[in-house]
C-alpha cells in the first residue's frame, strides 16, 4: 500500500531543525563585524551517488535568477562548480550518461561563510529532501525560479528531519546517529559503507500520478509519499544483509563476461540451476549474446526488493552493465538467491549468494510502460492522450512453439491475451484486438500490433474526450487506479502452442512503478521535428509514398534541470489504406545508438522490416504508401528505473 502521511508539528520541527541542523545544506553561520561583510563559499562540490558512483554524470547547478553552471562527475562521482557570482538558493540536478537512472536533484538553500567549497551531494538523500519541498512530490518543479525562491534553510532543515526519522533504523545499521545526519551537506565516499550503505538501502520510485514514493528493500509493500505534506510516522525497515552483500559478483561476472561463459559455468557467480526467460545463459536471457557482452563491465549490483519464495531468500536485482566499447549502457534485471553455505573466494571473500534467474522456461517481460500519444489528423476518436499500463513483451525467436499467451496479476481485472501477429517486423507477440475466453487456434491473427497493454489513459485537453472502443482487448474495461498495483508485482504467464494446448506458465516480477496516465504531463518529453512529421505521417507530405527506409530526427533537453528520457529505440509502424488489396502492417525498427547531430538534437535510420534485433524479417516489405484508410505511427521509446516511455506521433489510429 502506498501511503501519503500528513506533516505536523511544523513550528516544533523548526525550533528543532535551528538548534539541531544549524549547517545543513552548507549552512552554518559565524560571527562577523558589521562593517565587513562575511566571506562565502565560491565553489559547490559534493558526490553523486544512487549507491554507487555515477560517473560521467552532467552536473546543472541553477541559481534564483535562472542563472546556470554546469560540470561532469570523475570517476569517484564527484563534481565541482563556480558559483562565484550567483546568488542561493541553489538547484542541482545530476543526469545519468547512460540514461540508466532518472535525474537527482539536491538543493543548497545558502552559501556558508569561509573559503572551502560548499558541499551539496546529489544522491537519492538529497533528491527525497528536495521532493518534500514541493507540493507535487515531483523535485523538478524547484525548477522554477518561484519555487526555488521558496527553499529555505529552515524548510530544508525539516525535510531532513523528515528524513533522518524515516531511516533512523537504516542509519543505525550502519553506525550513523539519527539525530544531525545532513545527507546534502555530509562528505562521504561511494564504498557501500555508511552513508552510501543508507543510499544502497532506499530507492525512489514514481508514484502512480508523478512525485516519488520512498522505499527500503527491506520492506517494498511499505512506501512514503514523498512532499511538503510528509510527516515522521513512519520508519522505514533495515535490510537482512549488509549492503555490500552482492559486490562480489560485478567482478566475478566481468571475468566472465571476458570469456564469453555468462552461463551456469561461470560459478560461483551464476547458480547451476540459472533459468532466465527460457535461457541457462545471462546474455541470452536478456535478448543479448556472449559475443556482445564480450569484454562487459558489470557495475555494483543494486536489490530493489528481498523476497521469499518456496521457502528460499531471493532478491530482485537490477545489474548495471557497459559494453566493450563503452558507447552502450544499461541494467539487467534478474534474480538473486541466497546460498545455504557461503562461497570462499580466492581472495578470502566470502560469496553468500549467487544469481539464480527468473526461473521462466519462456522469453518474456513485463515492465511498466507510460506513452504521449499526438495525432496529426482530424478523426475524431483519435484524441491527443496519455495512456500508461503494462509493456508485455515476448519474442517470437526466442519462443518458436508458443502461438499465444494469457496473462493474469495485480492491475489486470481479467486474462491479457497475447498472440501472433498480423504483421511484418514486429518480432514479438500482440495484444488480442478482440477479447478472448480461450487460447486461439492458427490461422487466427491480431491487427493490434502493439504489445503495451493500457489501464489508464487521459486527455491533453480538457475539451476532448477518449473512450476506447469496448471490443478492444488492449484497453482494460475500465481504467484503473494505479495506486492499487503492489510494487514489484508478479504476474503469471501461460503459454499456448498454435492448437491452444497449455504449454507452460511463468511468475513474471514488473521492476517498474505501477503509473496513471495522469503522470504523463511529470514526464520530460522527447519532440519529433515538426519537418519530418509533417513530411511523412500526412497524406500531403512530400515523404507519404512507399518508402523501404528512413531517416528519423528529433530533440531531446540533455541536460538542465528537467531532461528528456534517452531515446534509445525508434520504431515505425505503418498499414496500408484502403484499396491496397493488402491488410498487412509493417513495422521498423532503429538498431544501435542514435546520432548526435547537433546539440539536443538527434537521428537514426529505421529499415521496414527489421525488427528490434536487427533481423530483416521479410522481403520486398516496404512502408506502404499513407493513402485513404492507412496509417502511420513514430515511436520514440526508452527506459530507465524499470519503466519504459513511449512518445508516438501519428496519423489515423
């Protein structure tokens, strides 16, 4: 359940927080003459930390007049910035390279007197203070120079009470008094031990319509609403382990990644009973291959959640990972056990648990996904909305006996159904476009060539209305609070053969955030070129007739106080109109990383037919030309904290 609490004792809070916490945030102050005045700070520096160091992190530090410096993180996570000459209240926001995690924020409500440099780290701490001094829960509105106006030392001050209440069983686990422990202003190292221990324990995860819900491992089920309402009544529990516990294994996992055995052979990191989306082998499990993970670096492991199942302690992981040439980042999610009896290591430490997988004999993910859908035509059920549910992915390569699959968990009032396509380049099953009570038998196909099942959805404009279609088997019958959805929720997955005979199931866990439409208008958007759309996705446009391949650009804000997710895949999906004599979609999809034109701007090439593996799927399969009836969609997709975002823009839904 999550739960919202009510902030009380305010005046109490801040006599408190003065006496206490009298240089939180590069507070402090000295006696000074009042003839000369005092000496500050010149320079902010601090580290910035998700428990491990974010290295190559982009730094925007803004002032109260807008003004901005930026600077990028070493490779111990820390930065330093002249603000010589600016004015606090400071706003520091800390963008992820890799896109792996969402921006942190951290606020320096004032300058200290002194020299030295003024410390503001910018780590999951930092970015809860920072959410509990909005209304929204959302740290990004400070981006405002109103609302940074309104940081405070005293307001700070009670956040970080706030705080410190909440993990004051967390602190004490790992040697820290609960009573002055200033997470912005606290020098500290990335090493998993104090402090960073605290970091490596908590995670920040979207609530259902924007903000940010605050969790420890420990105990998911138990979340705190994170704004300037948020009262101490609740403490967050300490986990069973130390938070180092699964360090051992990024080094153990880069050795063998160097020699191509990320497989049960690669002990006593990988369990002999390692099962992952039908694959003994880690790569393959996600879509990968060893020869791609060759000479891959594995990054500090992170547990998002301990769990029990059949008796057995297991948590899910997420695994940061870069490949060889360093271009390409992202996280695995997977599942670790714990060891009956520990493994010693030639270097004397002791291993206490290995990754044991999903344990699924299928190809399959769930995550949560959110989507800004824009329409460049005039039908009226084509309505410019936010729709947000469950990203159901399973690849037909990876699963060539399963025809369909039925889904069933928390947020789903009735079975999802999934099942082969009809259309080109997909590459993986989709959604039913009509409900379903059984499993379908071949030759049947769906025209729904989407696998992102919706729950929610919600209007740009007030003025318009969207009510899906009642025989759709994408939309739920009715749109849910997600709220309601557990974090970490398993879902069960039953696969179906093409005469609709059973044959198998899998507990899927969703590693995202259960989210509302709603919390699409929190979300910084990417933006197709007005060009190219116009271009392409009419009737009239210069680019409208048949075409094999083509050339995809748009912008994204990289950095500032609010960036825009990376877009990490491009896909096209277009249908013929009427007349054509074929009812055949055809899908495209980008592969490797986009170009970086020009600053914030961005292209890459999508080939019809290719699907999300580079795979050319058919032959002499191009983009059918946007005549009457036809249709054509862009998609712009990414992901980061387990959540996948989708920007579309396109004509004739």
């Amino acid at each position: 359940m999550h739960r919202s609490l009510v902030r009380t004792g305010v005046a109490a809070a801040v006599t408190f927080a003065l006496i206490q916490l009298g240089g939180c945030g590069g507070g402090g102050s000295s006696s000074t003459s009042s003839s000369t005045p005092a000496v500050t700070a010149t320079t902010v520096s601090g580290t910035v930390a998700t428990g491990t160091a974010v290295v190559g992190a982009t730094v925007t530090l803004t002032d109260a007049t807008g003004a901005q410096a930026t600077a990028t993180t070493n490779t111990q996570g820390a930065y330093a910035i002249s603000v010589k000459g600016m004015t606090a209240p400071f706003l520091i926001v800390a963008t992820d390279a890799a896109g792996i995690s969402a921006p942190l924020v951290s606020v320096l409500a004032r300058l200290p007197n002194g020299t030295a440099p003024a410390v503001a780290n910018v780590t999951t701490l930092t970015t809860a203070i920072a959410a509990m001094l909005t209304a929204s829960g959302n740290p990004t509105d400070l981006a405002s120079t109103k609302a940074l106006a309104n940081v405070t030392l005293p307001s700070v001050q009670i956040a970080t009470i706030t705080l410190d209440t909440m993990l004051a069983k967390i602190l004490a686990q790992n040697g820290i008094q609960t009573a002055g422990f200033d997470p912005i202003g606290t020098a500290f190292t990335p090493n998993h031990t104090g402090a960073d221990a605290v970091i490596d324990t908590v995670s920040l995860v979207s609530a259902a319509n924007g903000g940010v819900l605050l969790l420890s491992n420990a105990a998911p089920g138990t979340t705190v609403s994170l704004n300037d309402q948020t009262a101490q009544s609740v403490t967050l529990a300490a986990p069973p382990v130390a938070a180092n516990y699964l360090e051992p294994l990024a080094s153990l996992l880069t050795a063998c990644a160097a020699n191509g055995t990320l497989n049960t052979s690669c002990s006593p990191a990988i369990d002999a009973t390692f099962l992952e989306n039908g694959s003994a082998d880690l790569a393959v499990g996600h879509g990968l291959t060893d020869a791609s993970m060759s000479g891959a670096v594995f990054g500090s492991p992170k547990t998002l959640a301990f769990f029990t199942r059949n008796g057995k302690q297991l948590a899910l992981v997420q695994l940061p990972v870069t490949l060889a040439n360093g271009a390409t980042a992202g996280v695995l999610y997977t599942v670790a056990q714990q060891l009956p009896t520990p493994v010693t290591l030639a270097n004397g430490t002791q291993l206490g648990w290995d990754l044991v997988g999903n344990q699924s004999q299928f190809a399959v993910s769930i995550m949560s996904q959110i989507q800004r859908r824009t329409f460049l035509d005039s039908k009226l059920s084509d309505v410019n909305r936010y729709e947000s549910g469950l990203k159901i992915a399973i690849p037909t390569a990876s699963n060539p006996t399963v025809y369909s699959a039925s889904v069933t968990g928390p947020g789903l009032a009735a079975p999802v159904w999934l099942m082969q396509r009809n259309a080109s380049g997909s590459g993986s099953l989709g959604l039913s476009d009509l409900p379903l009570n059984a499993a379908p038998v071949s030759p049947a196909l769906t025209n729904s060539n989407t696998a992102l099942y919706r729950w929610s959805w919600q209007s740009l404009s007030s003025t318009a209305n969207f009510t899906p279609a009642s025989s759709s088997g994408y939309y739920a019958p009715q749109p849910i609070d997600a709220s309601t959805v557990p974090l970490y929720a398993a879902y069960t997955v039953t696969f179906y053969d093409n005469n609709g005979a059973q044959l198998g199931q899998s507990s899927i866990i969703n590693p995202g955030s259960p989210l509302n439409a709603a919390a699409g208008s929190t979300v910084a958007w990417p933006t197709l070129l007005p060009d190219f759309a116009t271009q392409f996705l009419t009737p009239a446009g210069s680019l409208a007739g048949v075409q094999y391949a083509m050339s995809v650009t748009w912008s994204s804000v990289v950095t500032g106080p609010n960036p825009t997710y990376p877009v990490s895949s491009v896909q096209i999906q277009a249908s013929p109109g009427t007349g054509s004599g074929s009812t055949t979609a055809i899908d495209g999809f980008s592969v490797g990383a986009p170009n970086n034109t020009t600053v914030g701007q961005y292209q890459t090439t999508v080939h019809a037919g290719v699907d999300p593996l580079g795979v050319q799927t058919c032959t002499n399969c191009p983009f059918p030309a946007l005549t009457s009836g036809g249709s054509r969609l862009v998609q712009l997709g990414g992901g980061r904290n387990g959540t996948t975002y989708y920007d579309m823009t396109e004509y004739n839904d």
